[in-house]
C-alpha cells in the first residue's frame, strides 16, 4: 500500500518527470523520477550531449568526402569531430565562410573552433 500523501497535488499522475514539469507534482516518487531524468543530462552523458566524445577518423574522412563531393546534407559531427574538419579545411586554405556553408554553422562558430583549436585563418 502506497503511504506517500498526495492531498493539495495538482498532478493526475506521480512518479514521472513529466508529472513534476507539467502538473508541477512534487511528491517524493516524482522528483526521485525528476532526479533520474536529469541525471544523464548533467553528467555529460545524455542523449542531447554531442560535445563530448571521441574523434572517429572515419566520420571525419566520410564528412570531409561528402564536403568536397557537395553533398547537400551537412554532416552530422559531435563538437571534436566539427573542430578537426574546421582544422583541416583551414590548413587546405578554405575559407570561414566556405567552411561555415559546408558544414551549415554559422560563420563565428568556425572562428570558435580556429581559435579553441589554435590554429590561423588561411592568409
């Protein structure tokens, strides 16, 4: 038998992330839901979480092939990967703008990555 209180909750449902974002449920099942939802967002860990990652040569030689062929999608890259091309096409003498068009970033994101990567504009 459930002995948590729920008299004054606005919720329809507990025990849910989804309970405690919509209907504002606070009951202990809940945010224990709540904290578990979480969790893998603020470790790094998630599904939303591209930043983090390793390097895979392979999508790099795919994205860079696709790039130079003019393939119309953008690649899809975690944020290493995006900085290794952005370092790549530098070196090759792309420009910002050619590179943001690329890859779909905007132009400032490519001067980001040049300059977390360390590396100069081409001349």
């Amino acid at each position: 038998m459930n002995t948590t209180d729920r008299t004054g909750c606005p919720a329809p449902l507990h025990g849910t992330s989804w309970a405690y974002q919509r209907h504002h449920c606070r009951c202990p099942d809940t945010r224990t839901a709540m904290r578990k939802w979480r969790k893998p967002q603020v470790a790094g860990t998630g599904r939303h979480n591209r930043n983090r990652g390793p390097v895979d040569p392979l999508n790099i030689d795919i994205a860079l092939d696709r790039i130079r062929w003019g393939t119309a999608t953008p690649p899809i890259l975690n944020v290493p990967e995006r900085r290794a091309i952005v370092a790549t096409l530098t070196e090759q003498g792309w420009t910002a703008r050619a590179i943001a068009t690329a890859l779909g970033l905007a132009q400032r994101n490519v001067v980001r990555h040049r300059s977390a990567n360390h590396v100069a504009a081409a001349a």
